[in-house]
C-alpha cells in the first residue's frame, strides 16, 4: 500500500541541533553624578556596592562630593575602585548614568545620546518638557518606582515605604515639640498621662511601618482605609489591636477632631485620593500635626502643600502641614543602603546578559521600569497623564 508522506525526504534527513549562543559578560560604564543637596541627599551606590561591581569588572566614575550628605566620603569610594572626578560633564557622559533624583532639564543636556538612565521618577513632579527631552536625545530610562520583581512586588518602593513610614512617625515627632510650634506632646507611654492619639490613612507597608513605630513609642492609633482585606491582615500581623474603620467622612471627622497627629499614607491608580477636606482641617486641633506621605502622588489631605527639607512646613488653620516629597532623603544613609542594596544585583545581572538591550529582552524585571525605551515613550500612564504618544515595549522588542 502506498502511504503518502506529509515530510520531504530532505525533511526526514537529521538535521544538525540549533543551540542558543551564551551571551558574553559585558562591561558597564557607570556615571554617579552628585545631586543636589537641598533636595536630595542620598546615593544610588554604597562604597560597599561599588567594591563588588569593580571586582566584577565594571567601571565607575563618580562626582567628587556625592557621597558626602550619606557620610561616604570621596576615599572610600576611591578605595573601592571608582574613579574620582570634580567634571560633572564627564559623568554624564557615561553610557550608564546612576541618580536618585530624576535629572534636571540641564542634567538632560549633558547626557550623551543613547544614554541609559537609572533614576526615580516622581510622576507628579515633573513636567511634560522632562520626556520630550529625553526623547530628543533617544535616551532609556527606567525608574526605581516601576520595577516590579517576579513574585509581584515593588522592592524599590517597598523598601522606600518601609522607611517613610517609620520616618512619618518620627518627624512627627519632632514637630509636637512646643519648640517647633507644635503642641508639646511626647511620644511615649507615661504613667498616669493620656497616650497621644494619631490618625492613619491608608493600610498598605507605608501604614503599616508607621502603625509598629507608633505603637512601640505607646502611641494611641486608629487606622483608616477602605480596602477590608488590608484592615484584615493588619490585624493579624500587628503586635496589638488598633482601631481599623473603613473611610466614612463622620467617624473620620470625629477622629482628626480628637488626634494630635494625622498621616496619610494612600495612593491611587493616577493620583492619591483627597480623602480630608479643607474643612475637615479647620476643626483640627490647633498644634497638631499632619504629615502628608503621599505629597508626591498629589497628596490626600486637601490643605497639603509640596514643601522641601530646606523649609519643610506651612501652618494652615493652626495645623502644622509636612509635605517633603522625598521624605527618605532625610535619613540619607539608611535610604542610599536600601537603594544599594536592590540596584546592585540588577546591575550585576545586567552584565550577565550580555548588554542592557539583552538584559532588557529576556527580563521582565528589568522591563517592567522602563518608560522611555530608545527615545520611545512605552509607558501608558505617562503618556495619558502628560498627553504624549506611546507604544507598547512588548511589541518594539518583538
């Protein structure tokens, strides 16, 4: 019987096995310009972590001075085998260019084209002329706040917050002083005296980091947020109970009205909820403290002010407004090892693939920060916001 065939004999012929090529080590080229103290103070790079990158082949440059504000001071990154340079031109001429802050419009000017751009981002804060000039120079960028790991999370973020909220509850702090015009009120569970009550929004790690410092100090603490489950698992996870409620304008009034300090701590899709009116704020008790975390995606109390660490607030109604932005920069060290930390694996798995647009192709972790690819603007959010074209990465990289 005559059986047809649907293969060719060529087809049938061994055919010699196609392997995958192992990508060679490549060699980063890094830039870590200085920032610029009054706003930021911390570094994208511990001495510690630079040791490891050097040894691992890469190369630094490094602005004199820009360890300074995080007690790292130019020897020691000398030591760990960066170079020290006092030309700021030089380091953003760096293939790879390292900042906290994203860049200025100046900064932006001194890049190389095709430069790649390792920052934080600060949606709300920048402006419309920021992209296009990145996009001018066909610039990638990938910002800290974006990277989401395999197992759905947000280190960088997460670990921004962690020390936000723990910092909220101690800047806090300082401000009830009488000194600092607050209401002279310690934190701290002293026999015989009432605790001092603060007032929480929102229930994600911000909250969370700020409810156990609060609550070490023998603060008195009432949570709001309207998402059930996170309440839920608060309760589980804190050492003791504390009031939970979901956000209802009469129990929440009643609460800034009898609290010393209120911190928000939510943040939405585009922008964070106004979730205190400007009213709500008037009947606040003269003295006490807000401090707004989430200053930098717009800010939930509707009396919030954008303020710097130079002069970091503004009193309204008799109620002290803390609105700094990048909050973290007031703990600089703490925040730069955080920072250090997370980036310096990546960069290392960088190298490992070969080169960025490699290590970009294969990894979704390293793809998921990016918003600006070769001068493309990839990010939906951002083009909506601002009103910009964009294309999705997935598809350019296809």
């Amino acid at each position: 019987m005559d059986i047809t065939s649907p293969f060719s004999k060529s087809q049938l012929i061994p055919q010699e096995e196609k392997l995958e090529i192992r990508k060679k080590r490549g060699q980063l080229f890094i830039g870590i310009p200085k920032e610029d103290f009054k706003i930021e103070k911390r570094i994208c790079l511990t001495p510690e972590s630079v040791s490891m990158l050097v040894k691992a082949g890469h190369r630094i440059l490094i602005e004199a001075g820009a360890g300074k504000e995080a007690s790292y001071d130019d020897k020691k990154y000398s030591e760990a085998g960066a170079t020290i340079t006092h030309d700021k031109e030089k380091v953003f001429g760096c293939p790879i260019v390292l900042k906290v802050e994203p860049p200025t419009l100046d900064e932006i000017k001194l890049m190389k084209p095709k430069t790649y751009l390792f920052s934080a981002l600060q949606l709300k804060t920048q402006q419309k002329d920021y992209f296009e000039a990145l996009q001018k120079k066909k610039i990638t960028a990938l910002c800290y706040e974006f990277i989401k790991d395999r197992y759905g999370a947000y280190p960088f973020l997460d670990a921004i917050s962690q020390i936000a909220g723990i910092a909220s509850i101690q800047i806090a702090s300082e401000y009830m002083c009488s000194m600092n015009g607050g209401k002279g009120l310690l934190f701290g569970n002293v026999t015989g005296v009432p605790p001092t009550e603060v007032v929480i929004l929102g229930a994600g790690l911000v909250a969370e980091s700020a409810i156990r410092t609060a609550l070490a100090l023998g603060v008195n603490v009432k949570v709001f947020d309207n998402n059930i489950h996170k309440l839920k698992r608060l309760q589980k996870t804190l050492p003791s109970q504390v009031f939970t409620s979901t956000i209802q304008e009469r129990v929440l009034t009643k609460s800034l009205m009898r609290c010393d300090v209120a911190i928000g701590a939510v943040k939405g899709c585009n922008r964070s909820p106004i979730l205190v009116s400007e009213e709500m704020v008037q009947r606040m008790k003269p003295g006490s403290v807000i401090i707004d975390v989430c200053i930098d995606n717009g800010g939930c109390f509707e009396t919030s002010e954008v303020t710097t660490h130079e002069r970091p607030t503004i009193t309204k109604y008799g109620v002290i407004h803390y609105g700094v932005p990048n909050i973290t920069a007031k703990y600089s060290k703490t925040a730069s090892l955080a920072i250090s930390n997370i980036l310096s694996p990546y960069l290392l798995d960088l190298s490992e693939n070969g080169s960025i647009d490699d290590a970009i192709s294969y990894d979704t972790t390293i793809r998921s920060g990016i918003y600006i690819y070769k001068g493309i603007l990839v990010n939906e959010a951002i083009g909506k916001w601002f009103n910009l074209n964009f294309k999705d990465l997935n598809l350019i990289l296809m």
